[in-house]
C-alpha cells in the first residue's frame, strides 16, 4: 500500500467504516510506516482534542424549567404562531347543551338526544362540548369512552380516559382534540360520563367520517 | 364561560416525561449548531412549544431522536434566515465558556493548560471552516453521531458527508499540524 492511499482511506480508518480486508491493510501499512503512523496519531490526537471541547451547560435548572414554562404558556394568547396552528385545528364546534348534575343524588340521567359529529379522516379536529351546569361543582369525575378508530390526539390506543375536574355554574367548554379512522363504524358513539357525589349524566355523540371538508371549517 | 381542561396535568407530565430524556441531547446540538448557550436554549424552547402546542406523541415515532434532531436543524436554518445571525463558535467569550470547563482540581496543570492551548487552537481551526464542514465535524467527531443518522437529520446523502467530513478534517489537520506540536504530546491524551 501506498501512503497516499492510506491516506485516503485514513477517515474511513478513524471511524472503522472500512471492509475487514482494508482495515486489516491500513494497519498493516501503519505497522510499517513511520510517517504514516504519525499521520495516524496526529489525527487521532485531533479527535480526542475534539472530543473535549465540551459545550457549557446550561443555566441553571435550565431542562426543568423549559418543560414547565413550556407546557404552562404554550396556550397563552398573544403568540401569533400559536395561536395560528390552533385556527387551523380547530374545524368543528358542537355545543351539546344539557343540565348535569341535579339534585337528586345517585341519579342516573341520560342527556340530550344524541348528536352526530362528522369528522374528516386521519387528521385531528378539534370538536368542543358545552357541558351546562346550574350551579358551581367540585370533585365531577369526567370519564369519556372512545370507539373503535377514534382517538383523542396525543393519547393513542387510549379508549377511555377519566380525570377529575370542577364545574362552573354556567357553560364550561371541554375542547376534544379528536382524531378519526377511515375505518369506523356507522353510529360508533363517544361517550361522556359525569359523575358526580350530586348525581351522574351521561351524553352520547355519534361520529361518522366526513365526506368533504366542514362548512363551518376555519 | 368556563374551560374544563384536557387531561391538563396529564398531558404534561407525559410530555416532560417523552421529552425531558432528550433535553441534554437536543441541547448539546441545538449549542453546536449556534455556538451560544442563550441561543441554544432559545432553540430548544421554541421547539418544545411547537411540539407541546402540536401535541406531539413520541411514541408514535420509530426515532424519536433522529426525528427532533431533524426539525431542531430546520428550525435553526429558518432562525438563522430570520435573524441573519451567524454561529458565535470562536466569539472570545464563548471560547471562554468551553475552556471553563477544564477540571480546576487538576493534577497536572501542565498538560491541562496544554490540552487548554490545544482547544483554542482547534477552535480557531473550526472557525475556518465553512458552516457545514463546521457543524458536521462538531455533530460526528464531537457528539458522536454517526453518518447514517446524520445523513437524516441533515437531509444530505451519505456521500455527500463523508467527502465534506473528509474535506474538512483535512483542513482541520493541516492548520492543527501548522499551528499545534500535537504529536510531542500524543501519548497524553487518550480518547
């Protein structure tokens, strides 16, 4: 071997990219050449040098703090980019209206009549429910079922999620970022359920597959 | 009117507990391809946002890394259009901020200051560099990603790298060669 082909091939020497055969001839030139050898060494010196330069660390509790001022200001108002990718999302609003929760206590009532919702394939929607309440609650235990081939975005595989929140007296908005298979069935219904130490309500929605986009798409 | 939250807390900790492994990872790069610790955390910042407000689920992803990796980099190429800054690699400061980093209870202060001189020179060699032989170099000989990876986070075909890695350690050698005695201190550092 030559030692201009040594050092051509040296890059691929240094990182052991070569075919056994050529490795095994790189070092058997290395073995022999004087020039060569020290070639070899200045670059693996270089490397190592190179490996030192260490970036500073961040500030100070840098990696915990982004995550919360993250996941804490990403809905903010006032960020335009932001605010334009939710525009484009949101492609649905259905208000489901219906009083939750009244007096009599270990009730079970189901809600209004069920409402479909149509929903373009593969792609998240955002769909809000309007869940009135007459008067202010605390501790609702809030379970939504999913059918087959629906998903909420961000939660794959998950086909019921329950969590507990409070309910003001009025409207309180629940925006469901809804994700829908090609494959669903006719009338799949998604559930949600509130219960309540007051009372339980269930309300059930249809989903089907939109056939063209929304109307009321933004 | 009211909002009910989804999943509020939730969500986040999910979030923080895809994300937060990678954070050192995505910081390193995000500061290689800057050359500033601020602008580094700027970039990480303004990724997790849109990936939070997008919603994001990593599990979803074959690589989750190679995948932020690759937006991290598109996202610095539009940050830099934007902005019109350029990578503050060899600024006097930053060159401070790396060498600080040299262990202070050392040993043998000799060699360190010699390692010390050694970076600075090799810093001054990076500076020289275009931008991409620069940043290749720093993501391969330094992070030690591979080719491959590189090849998707860069979008660049694997040739095209290895010629560019080639050229630029080529170039890196002969100015460490003409400025550096590396090879009477060879048998001191170990990789």
């Amino acid at each position: 071997m030559h030692c201009n082909q040594f050092q051509q091939q040296l890059d691929d020497y240094l990182d052991g990219s070569l075919p056994a055969a050529q490795d095994a001839a790189l070092g058997q030139h290395l073995a022999q050449c004087a020039a060569c050898h020290g070639a070899y060494h200045q670059a693996l010196l270089l490397q190592a040098t190179l490996r030192q330069l260490a970036p500073p660390p961040p500030s100070a509790n840098f990696y915990p703090q982004v995550l919360q001022r993250v996941t804490g200001r990403a809905s903010r108002p006032g960020q335009n980019w932001l605010k334009g990718a939710l525009a484009a999302s949101v492609l649905m609003v259905m208000l489901l209206s219906g009083y939750v929760l009244q007096q009599a206590p270990h009730t079970s009532e189901t809600g209004p009549a069920a409402v479909t919702i149509a929903l373009l394939p593969e792609q998240s929607q955002t769909v809000q429910l309007a869940f009135n309440s007459n008067k202010a609650l605390t501790e609702v235990a809030l379970t939504l079922t999913l059918p087959e081939h629906v998903e909420i975005a961000g939660f794959p595989g998950q086909r019921q999620l329950s969590w507990t929140t409070d309910l003001a007296q009025g409207p309180n908005m629940l925006r469901l970022p809804l994700v829908i298979g090609r494959d669903v069935s006719p009338g799949a219904e998604l559930v949600a359920q509130l219960n309540h130490a007051s009372g339980n309500k269930t309300f059930r929605i249809q989903t089907r597959v939109a056939q063209t986009p929304s109307p009321h798409s933004t | 009117m009211s909002i009910i939250p989804l999943f509020a807390g939730s969500r986040a900790r999910r979030f923080e507990a895809q994300l937060r492994p990678l954070l050192p990872v995505l910081y390193r790069y995000a500061y290689r391809l800057t050359g500033a610790r601020a602008d580094a955390e700027d970039l990480v910042q303004d990724l997790l946002l849109r990936l939070y407000e997008k919603e994001l689920d990593t599990s979803r992803l074959d690589n989750p890394q190679t995948w932020l990796l690759k937006v991290l980099y598109r996202q610095y190429i539009d940050w830099q259009r934007k902005s019109r800054r350029t990578p503050t690699l060899l600024a006097e400061d930053n060159a401070s901020e790396i060498l600080a980093q040299l262990p202070a209870h050392d040993p043998v202060p000799e060699q360190h200051l010699h390692q010390a001189q050694l970076q600075r020179q090799l810093l001054q060699g990076l500076a020289q560099l275009n931008e991409q032989q620069r940043i290749l170099i720093l993501l391969h000989d330094v992070e030690g990603f591979s080719l491959t990876e590189l090849q998707e986070v860069l979008d660049a075909p694997l040739g095209t790298l290895k010629s560019r890695l080639h050229r630029g350690r080529q170039q890196l050698r002969e100015i460490f060669q003409h400025d550096g005695e590396p090879s009477a201190h060879s048998d001191r550092v170990t990789g």
